[in-house]
C-alpha cells in the first residue's frame, strides 16, 4: 500500500510540473503586445548567426555541443569552421560566443521564439559578400577562417548589422519588460561592434593579402554595400571616411559609426532581411539565410 501511494505521489509530481512547464509556455508571452513579441522574435535569426559564427571561429564547436537546448531543433549551420586567431583574438571571440549564447537565452525566456533558421557560414557565402561589396570577383576566394584579419573583417558585417536592428525597434516597443530587454541587448551588441571597430582600426592601413586592398577599404566596401542592399540611405559608415563625415565633421577617423551628432543609425526588420538575404529584397532569401528567417515578421515576406 506504502509503495502505490509513493507511485500515485511522484506521478502526481511529475504531473505537476507538466502543467506548470505547459502553463509557461502558453502565457510566456501573454503581458506582451503581439507586436512587441514580433519584434522581439525577430533579432533571434541575428543572435543565433552570430552564436555559431563566434563559438564556431574561436571553439571549433557551435550551439550542438555547447548548448543544444537553444537551438530547438533548428538544422546545423553549413560550412562554419574553426577560424586560425592567435591567442588574443580567439580570446575576444570566444567572449562575444558566450555573450551570444546568453542574448538567445534571454530573449527566449521572454517570448517563445522559434528554432534555429538554416545558416549558411560556408567560406562561399562570406566571399559572395565579399566580391558583392567590390563588384568583381576576388581571386582567391575571400576565406573568413584563413586568420585574425580575415576574420575580423567578416565579423565586421554582424554586430553592427543587429545593433542597428535593436534601435531601430526601441521607439515601436510598447512594454517596459520588452523596451529593457532590447536595451540591455543592444548595450551588449554596441559594445562588440566597438571592439571589432577597434582592432580594425588599429590595423587600417594593413593590406589584406592577397587582395592588394587595405582593411580600411574593405570596411568602406562592406559598408556601401550594406547602404546599397538596405535601401534607405546612409546608415553605414567604415573605418575611414570623408572629415565632413567623421565626428563633428572634424576627423577621418571613424572608429565608431554615427549620424553628423554621432547617434547610432537604426534599421527596420526590412532593411536587416534584404542586407543579409543579399537580395537587396525582403522577400528574397539567400546568403547567410538560404531558406530564409524565421519569425512573424520575416515570414511575411516570404513568398513560398
């Protein structure tokens, strides 16, 4: 009788909980307006590129190994690879992984989100960025993996894309809980945009070999390429500008990117989906998103 009665009591517990995890998913999101939850699921497609391309470059490893209960059975990354860093830069990237992982957390304790979209980080979809940004094909192949340059160069082309996203969403945020959030995400992203910036800086005018191109060029390139793809003016700017265009319009130094009162641009969802679709269109996937984002928002501009 003793042990039917312990059986009925952990079945009973068990039970329990069930209700409870199932309660909490179904009212995870029920304080928020349903657009402060689009617009809270959105940068998710960002975060988990920016997780995999971190832990990847620096671990060798990805969301699968170290933290799988985050990607909600969403499909591996293609191509992504441990990078060559030396052991400062790999320190960094390391860092910014976990960081990473951190913001996909926080984000998914708040709205239910969705698993993680198909990635393609292939050597192949960062040399298309980059023969885009120069209009003509770079010989070799551009290899984000191949070292510390190459890489930071391709990490150029993440943070600021989000942080940009995240200012953009503050102003339509309607609830204090989602307006902390993305807040507090973006203090975070800004600050590895600054330290990528940074490091470039401190190597502006080395040549990227073998490209016979300087890394203040390729900032330039991938900047106008992304004002280009984003279609609504100048929101970009790399490490060297025009002085009319630096702070107060008094340096060419650029190591942060800002509006003539140095005011962090801001971008829509659109803009985000056609810079990293590659399209130019939000309605068309390709490069980092062969399959497209997830999310609300993206989904309703695909058109399959």
């Amino acid at each position: 009788m003793a042990t039917m009665s312990s059986n009925i009591s952990a079945a009973s517990t068990i039970l329990l909980l069930f209700l409870l995890l199932l309660h909490r998913g179904s009212t995870l999101s029920q304080d928020l307006p349903g657009s402060d939850v689009d617009l809270l699921e959105f940068p998710l497609n960002l975060e988990y590129l920016e997780a995999e391309f971190f832990a990847w470059g620096a671990l060798g490893r990805g969301l699968d190994a170290l933290e799988p209960n985050l990607t909600a059975g969403g499909p591996p990354p293609l191509g992504v690879q441990k990078a060559k860093l030396s052991p400062f830069i790999r320190d960094i990237i390391q860092q910014f992984a976990y960081q990473e992982f951190g913001h996909l957390r926080a984000i998914k304790k708040t709205v239910l989100g969705f698993p993680r979209p198909r990635l393609d980080l292939s050597v192949a979809s960062f040399a298309a960025v980059m023969n885009n940004a120069f209009g003509k094909q770079l010989d070799p192949p551009f290899d984000p993996y191949a070292n510390d340059i190459n890489y930071l160069i391709a990490s150029y082309a993440i943070p600021y894309v989000g942080l940009t996203g995240y200012v953009g969403a503050i102003p339509k945020l309607e609830s204090p809980t989602a307006k902390r959030l993305v807040a507090g995400l973006l203090g975070v992203e800004s600050g590895q945009d600054a330290v990528l910036r940074a490091l470039l800086y401190e190597r502006a005018a080395l040549p990227v070999v073998p490209y016979g191109y300087t890394v203040a060029e390729f900032t330039d390139k991938i900047s106008n390429l992304r004002n280009k793809l984003g279609n609504q003016g100048v929101k970009d700017e790399g490490l060297i500008v025009n002085p009319v265009q630096g702070p107060e319009g008094k340096t060419a130094g650029n190591v942060l990117a800002g509006d003539q009162n140095s005011v962090a641009f801001d971008r829509t969802p659109e803009e985000i989906l056609r810079i990293v679709y590659g399209s130019g269109e939000e309605s068309q996937p390709g490069g980092f998103y062969p399959n497209g984002a997830d999310g609300e928002i993206a989904k309703s501009y695909l058109k399959f």
